[in-house]
C-alpha cells in the first residue's frame, strides 16, 4: 500500500515557476513508477510527466517536454514537478499517482494504482 501526499500548489503569474512535491508512505516505494497528471475545469485528467523507480527514465508530455521536469529522491521517498514558464492553461489540479514499475505506459492513467489528493495550481495572466 502507498499513500501519496502532493503539496506546493498555489497561484503564480503568467511566467512564473513552482515546484509540486509528491510525499510517499510505503517501505517499497522505491520500486514504483511516478507520474504527475492534471486536469483542469471541465476537462478530463492527463498525463504531465512520470519517472521510473530508480530515476533513471524520466517521460513527459510534448507539450511539456523542456518547461516541466520530473525528478526523486528515494531516500526521502519524494517525488519532485518542478515547473518553469508557466501559463494560464497550465491552471490546473495537479495529482501524483504510483504504480509497481513495469517499464510500460508510463502515460496512461488506468495504469496507476495510488493516487493523491491533489494540489491546486492557479497561473494568472
């Protein structure tokens, strides 16, 4: 069983930066796959970025690719976003998930077994 605890949320201007940071409970969190997905007002969850177990792979969305990145700290069992540029469509609630690594779709939600609550993120323009 993993518990998933993402903080770090909040409102920034249009070009600003934040970084979302995932808590994980769970002695074999180490051997789970993280993901960040999001999913703003009226519009279904999608997938931001996601990171294997050892860090080694790290996976993004195209239109992310180069603004967002996706890092861990097994020893801490944390997960980082950090997310540079932002823009307004950017807003979004913003969930981790994790999922035994089985070096496979990594960007398909349905795959992902523990999910967080979730933190806002409001960028205004």
């Amino acid at each position: 069983q993993v518990q998933l605890v993402e903080s770090g949320g909040g409102l920034v201007q249009a070009g600003g930066s934040l970084s979302l940071s995932c808590a994980a409970s769970g002695r074999t969190f180490s051997s789970y796959a993280v993901g960040w997905f999001r999913q703003a007002p009226g519009k279904e969850r999608e997938f931001v970025a996601a990171i294997s177990w050892s860090g080694a792979r790290t996976y993004y969305a195209d239109s992310k690719r180069g603004q967002f990145t996706i890092s861990r700290d097994n020893a801490k069992n944390t997960v980082s976003l950090q997310m540079n540029s932002l823009k307004p469509e950017d807003t979004a609630v913003y969930y981790c998930a994790a999922k035994v690594d089985r070096e496979s779709y990594y960007h398909w939600k349905d795959t992902y077994d523990y999910w967080g609550h979730g933190t806002q993120v409001t960028v205004s323009s």
